[in-house]
C-alpha cells in the first residue's frame, strides 16, 4: 500500500458543490438519473467516480442522481491506522437512465463485485427512498468536464479495449510467463499488452501479465515504411507518421470487419482512434494505470508526426486538437516533462504539429486557426515557446 492522507466524510452527502444545482436539472436527475449501490464498504475506503473521489463513511451506501451515460468508478482499500492506501481498481460502465447498478464488497480480496442478485436489487430500485438517506449526490457540477473527456468512448469503444475481466487496476498483476520463446509480431496490428519483464537479466524470471487483466489495447506499428521502399521512401515516411497512421486505422478496419452484427459496425473507425486516445487517458488520470499513459503517449506522437494524413483527414485532427486541448487541462505544467532527461516530449510533438499546419498551404482555414488558437493556449499555460526552439528540432521539409 502507498500511504496516503486519509480524509473521510462521516455522512452519506458528498461534499457540497459551488453553488446551488438548478431546480430543474435536479429535477431531471432525481426522475432519469441513474444509482450505484455499493454494498458492505468499509469506512475509509476510497471511492471515486469520474473525477471526484471520497473517503466513505459509515453511511455511504452508494451515489444517486448519475447523468445516463459512460462513467468511471474505482475504489481502495484504506487501512486507517496505518494510514495507507491500496492501489486503485476501477471499471467503465454505461449506465441507464433510471437503472439501478448494484455490487458487493468482497473482504477477502478487497474488491467489488457483481453478485448482488437481480432479486436483491430490483427489492433495492423498488424501495429507493428508503436508501435515499445513504446515498451521496452525484457532483454535477464537474459532469461538463468528464464529458469533454469522455464524450467519443462508447460501448463500441469499451468493448474493444477492456480487460476480459472488465477491472482497470493501477497495479499490473504479473505471473510467470509460460512461453518465454513467444515474440510478438512487430510490424503487424493486434493487441498490446504491458510489456514483459527484461529477460535479459537471469536473476528475473520472464513474467507477463495475467490473461485477461490487461488493457487490450491496439498495436502501434513499428515500420515506419512499406516494405520494398526505396532509400528516399524511407527518409520521407520517417518524417511522416503517415503510414503508420494508415496502418492503425486498417487494423481497426479488420477488426470492425470481423465483428458480425456488433455494436461496433457503425462506428467510425477514423474517430475510434479518438476513443482510444482518450480512453487510455482517462485510463491513466483516473485508473492510474501507467501503460495506458504509454499507449496515449504513442497515439499523441503518431498524430503530430503525421503530414499528409492532414490533408486526407482535417476533420480528425481537428477533432484531435480538440480533445488534446482538453486534457492538457489536467495535468500540472511540468508533467509532461522526463525527470530523468528533461526531454518533454509532448513540447517536441506538438511544435511538429504546429509547424506542419502553418505550411500546409491546402488545409483548411478553420484547422489552421484551430491550431494557432491551441498553441497560443499552450505557450500561455505551460510557457512553452515552440517560435524559440532550435532549428535542428524543427520539422524539416523536403521537396521531392
């Protein structure tokens, strides 16, 4: 466990928001609004939904008053005399309008889950009012900014990239590997797990993730150029993320087509990238889970590397500045950048970007002021100055 301070409300209300809720939408949430019940939680534990989190107490029995849609719960195990807490388990989960979503707490293994019967809990939606009193109030008042980074993922999305066991665990759980010989297919497209231990080192045994416990989530494609390119092709698909952009959305293209009346068969597979994207953020800012902040960092430095995916595609990157503007309004100013290094490397990315928008001379009007709009936000947030980087970090442009 990780220590921790522990700060604990005593009463099932959480903590009041910044003004008073409009009576109407209150109204509204109270009739359509949706309930989570959450059974035989110790006091102390940490829960958390979307972007607010809370140390229970002896009352809490849940939250009601949840907007219909995609939401992220998680929980840790408190031990309040030590002052320690467990690392974050968490699961996505659309909820319904009016739908009452029930789990249990299991002590054994300190986790949530699914066996509060369809009995139980129909008796439970039945006579809410009488759990009225324990239940705390969903924060409404932050709902705006969890739906600006979480508006693109859909059942589509969470069915694609989730666990098999559905739990987004901020500790990753390892066994040992029982195909050393395996190697994954590099220049292909599948699905990505966390990497395995080095198994260069003969004093640790090759371990990987437990089956069904990771994030599957889609493989980047480490060639850079089609096979049989000439030595110009390379040099330019090496400036140009392009083809691996290419790559990315034909996997996802495979994917979609393999799933026989799915969900998944009306979705864009051009924007599910944009799911991803902010999935694996959310992933990682909520769930803690640091191979999701490895997955997002790839897919941010794959889109600002690209050049003529722009022109094929302005409405994604639009998109995409969007939703990057968006969580760059969470993290703190020096996240981004390697302690180690002192390499940041979204600054990199995005100076990239910037510079590959400002000469494009067939790109839209609108994306090209989107991006001088972004960048003139992100110089006054983070300070950064992309007009005074050295000219050997700049985007070079080859004629050919």
């Amino acid at each position: 466990m990780q220590k921790k301070k522990c700060v604990s409300f005593q009463g099932p209300e959480m903590p009041r928001e910044d003004g008073e809720m409009d009576p109407e939408v209150a109204r509204r949430l109270m009739q359509e609004g949706a309930t989570l019940v959450l059974l035989d939680m110790p006091p102390g534990t940490e829960v958390g939904i979307d972007m607010n989190s809370w140390n229970i107490g002896n009352k809490f029995r849940g939250v009601k008053m949840i907007p219909p849609g995609i939401h992220f719960v998680y929980y840790s195990s408190v031990n309040l005399k030590e002052r320690m807490t467990a690392p974050r388990t968490g699961f996505f989960y659309n909820f319904g309008r009016g739908e009452l979503v029930a789990r249990r707490w299991n002590p054994a293994n300190e986790d949530l889950e699914d066996t509060v019967s369809e009995t139980d809990r129909q008796r439970m939606k039945d006579d809410l009012r009488s759990l009225d009193s324990s239940l705390g109030r969903y924060p409404y008042s932050s709902w705006k900014k969890w739906v600006s980074l979480s508006n693109r993922i859909s059942d589509a999305t969470l069915q694609r990239l989730e666990p098999i066991n559905r739990k987004i665990s901020s500790v990753t759980d390892l066994i040992p590997d029982e195909d050393e010989d395996k190697q994954p297919d590099a220049a292909g497209a599948g699905i990505s797990g966390p990497a395995p231990v080095d198994t260069d080192d003969i004093r640790l045994p090759a371990m990987s993730a437990r089956p069904g416990t990771e994030v599957r989530y889609t493989k980047m494609w480490t060639r850079q150029f089609p096979q049989g390119s000439s030595a110009q092709e390379i040099t330019q698909h090496s400036m140009d993320a392009s083809y691996q952009l290419t790559g990315f959305i034909g996997s996802l293209d495979k994917l979609y087509g393999d799933q026989v009346s799915s969900t998944m068969s009306d979705r864009s597979h051009v924007q599910e990238i944009l799911a991803e994207l902010q999935f694996s953020f959310l992933c990682f800012l909520v769930g803690m889970n640091y191979d999701s902040f490895e997955q997002w960092k790839r897919l941010v430095v794959m889109m600002c590397s690209c050049d003529a995916a722009i022109s094929k595609y302005p409405q994604l990157f639009s998109d995409f500045i969007s939703d990057l503007y968006f969580q760059m309004g969470e993290v703190p100013r020096d996240f981004f950048v390697d302690i180690v290094s002192n390499n940041n490397f979204l600054a990199t990315a995005l100076n990239t970007l910037f510079t590959t928008v400002k000469v494009g001379e067939e790109l839209p009007s609108k994306l090209k002021q989107k991006s001088a709009n972004f960048e003139e936000n992100v110089t006054k947030r983070f300070g950064w100055d992309f007009d005074a980087a050295p000219e050997d970090e700049l985007p070079v442009v080859v004629e050919m």
